[in-house]
C-alpha cells in the first residue's frame, strides 16, 4: 500500500510540475492575434460568372441593398496584410440592417461568410464546409448556432492567407451587412 501512495504522490508531483512548466495551456503558438484593419478592406462587386469587378468605395458595407437571397458583399484583403497562417482560430462579427436602415438584431440566418484564397477562383466553395480554396465556411454569422461570432471563434487550418472574404445574407429581410470585426487568433 505505501508503494501505490507513493507512485500515486510522484505522479501528482509530475503532473502539477508539467502544467506549471507550459503555463497549464496545450496552446503551441503565444502569438498575439491579429486583428485586420477595417479601414483597409475594399468592397468589390462581383459581375457574371463571380469575376471580380470595381470598387464599391466602401470598406465593411454594402452600397446597394440586397435584392435577392444570399446576395454578395465581397471583400478583398489589403495586400500588405501580414502572414495569418500560424493562427488556427478567426472570429467575425457583423452588424445587419433592413431596407430602412434599422439595425437587426443578431441571430441564426442572418448571413453566412466564407474566406477565400484566390479571389479569382471558387468564391463560394461546396454546398456545406470548406473547400480547396475556401478554408472556412460558416453559416448563422451572429447566431446562437454560429461559432464564428464568438470570442473563441471557429478553427481554421490556413495553407495561405486569405486574399478575400465572401458574405451573403442569409434572408430576404436582411439589405445591408456591416463588417465590425475580423480577427485571426489562437
């Protein structure tokens, strides 16, 4: 019994000395997160076939109210935007407005949002989850059920930084997006 007790102390010994040693954290990577520059982002529109077309001369909004289910508001990165792949979380808030400008209240089926490498390739990737050049895909923007909208943020395994980020209002009552938040952190 004296030899379980005191394997069972050392172990304790052990453990509590490993956790204090690392910070009691599993986190590999102390960097501290990146938050972009809304200032720096620019609205584009998006002509037929999605190839990207002019300046919108807005930022984080949309110009134009949306006309239709899941219309775009697409927005490129500045270029000069640091390396973002050793992140492996991105939190997205965003504020929504009517067609009378009145702020709606956040909530599931407001919007989606998807990060897109090459802004002249796939800009909305598969039907559901990431694809080859969309790493994230997340639905309910804002919402109980959205992760993406929360301090944690959402997983992400960048292979590149992202030259675009694609949002689509999620219903018809939904006309204007306002971008208030992106940020790249662990």
């Amino acid at each position: 019994m004296k030899k379980i007790s005191v394997i069972l102390a050392v172990l304790v010994v052990l453990v509590l000395a490993g956790c204090a040693s690392s910070g009691g954290s599993s986190s590999s990577s102390s960097a501290a997160p990146y938050s972009v520059d809304l200032s720096k982002l620019r609205a584009v529109t998006l002509g037929q076939g999605d190839v990207v077309g002019v300046p919108t001369g807005l930022s984080v909004r949309n110009r134009d109210a949306f006309t239709k289910n899941y219309d775009d508001l697409f927005i490129l990165f500045p270029s000069d935007m640091p390396d973002v792949t050793g992140y492996s979380r991105v939190t997205i808030r965003c504020n929504y407005f009517n067609a009378d400008g009145e702020e709606i209240p956040q909530g599931d089926t407001n919007a989606m949002v998807v990060l897109v490498y090459d802004i002249n390739g796939d800009k909305r990737g598969p039907d559901m989850g990431p694809g080859p050049n969309t790493p994230l895909k997340e639905f309910n923007v804002g919402g109980f059920s959205g992760q993406v909208s929360s301090d944690r943020g959402v997983r992400i395994a960048l292979k590149q930084s992202p030259g675009a980020i694609l949002f689509q209002n999620s219903n018809t009552g939904v006309k204007f997006i306002e971008v208030t938040e992106i940020t790249f952190h662990n």
